[in-house]
C-alpha cells in the first residue's frame, strides 16, 4: 500500500478542492507528516501562510502529495479535526483515495490563467460538437492540468484541446480525472484532467513554457 510508504517528516502540499473565504484555494499550502496514525488517518503540522496558521474548516476535501522516498504520491483527503499536542498544532486529514504514484514533472505545476478551446470525444475519438467549448486553465503541468469550464463534462470523457502557450499553439488530449463544484466562483466547473498520448516534444514545450514564465515572474518581483 501506497500509505507504507509515509513516514514522520515527509514533505506534504495541500491544495483545497473548493473555494473558501480568506484562503487562498489556487495555492498549494506546505507542512510536514507529524504522523500516520493508520491506513486512512494522517495527521500534520498545520501550514502557515503569512506567519499565521491556515485553518481549513472541517469536512473541506483536499489534494495532497507527499514527498516520500518512494517517489510524489498524491491522495484525496477531508479535513477531520484539528489538535494541539506538545504546543504544535495539528491537523487530521482522513485519507478518501488510494493515492498514486506521480511523476516528478506532473508534480512541478504552475498557477495561470489560459484561455482554451477544446472539444469532449466520443469512444470512437471523434467530437459531436460544431464549435468548441470555451475553458480557463488554472494550473499547467507536464502530466495534466486544472481547468475551469461553464460546461458539464462527465468523469472519465476524452478531450481534445487548442493549448495556446504563449505564440505557440500545440493540440493536447486529456482525460477527466475528476469534476469538482466552485459553488462560490463565477464558473463554478471546475476540472482535473490527466494528458493522454503526448509526445515527449510537446511535454517538453509545455515545461520549458512553464519554466521561462516562472523566471518572469522572479524578474518581476
């Protein structure tokens, strides 16, 4: 089981699946494992942001990944209870996956904000639609991406998309992971889509757009 693999120390970012009022939901919140109390509870060191504790509510539903000497592994999880021991502050995460096993470029993600076409696919590989819908892409990684969309797409549905980085366009298909609601945001779709069938070419021009716009964003700061 991937949660062996787990140990007090490890690395862990945590990034919230739904809007919530005074934090940040696009950014990835960093802390450590305090402790794997069993197969499907964790507790950790809750994260700072600003000098001061992020508390998110209970029942929040989160994405985790954990730097283990095993590799980035990834788990969906809840927020159970929060509690104090020896001074630290800890918080209990109920692990609601089996987790698996990412690769390192799927796991460096950058957060933006990217106009897209695409069009949903059939089994046969082929699009229904005339036109194509509209998206937003949040977050771009080698691996997949996170994308909002004021249309309904079903788990598991093949996407094609117009992927525009920068002057250069590239056509990549995806699969939905998962639909996730934003019942507080203007397009409240929000999806994780995991790419299919990409030549190492285009991933390698995903990454190097990702790393030349976060050089940017030092050389502005």
């Amino acid at each position: 089981m991937l949660i062996d693999a787990i140990k007090t120390g490890d690395r862990i970012d945590i990034s919230l699946e739904t809007s919530i009022a005074l934090i940040d939901w696009t950014k990835a919140y960093v802390s450590r494992v305090e402790a794997v109390v069993n197969k499907n509870k964790i507790l950790v060191h809750v994260p700072f942001a600003q000098g001061r504790p992020v508390r998110i509510p209970v029942g929040s539903g989160c994405t985790v990944r954990f730097s283990t000497e095993r590799g980035i592994l990834r788990f969906f999880v809840k927020v159970n209870e929060y509690l104090v021991e020896e001074n630290f502050l800890l918080v209990s995460l109920k692990l609601t996956s089996e987790g698996e096993k990412i690769q390192r470029r799927d796991f460096f993600r950058f957060n933006c904000s990217i106009a897209i076409l695409f069009f949903p696919l059939n089994e046969n590989g082929e699009t229904d639609e005339m036109f194509p819908k509209e998206g937003i892409v949040r977050d771009l990684g080698g691996g997949g991406m996170r994308m909002l969309s004021r249309n309904i797409i079903s788990d598991g549905t093949m996407i094609r998309a117009n992927l525009q980085l920068g002057s250069e366009s590239i056509i990549v298909f995806g699969q939905v992971l998962r639909r996730e609601e934003l019942p507080n945001a203007m397009i409240s779709n929000q999806y994780r889509i995991k790419f299919a069938a990409m030549s190492t070419l285009d991933q390698d021009k995903i990454i190097q757009y990702i790393y030349n716009q976060q050089r940017k964003n030092l050389q502005r700061s």
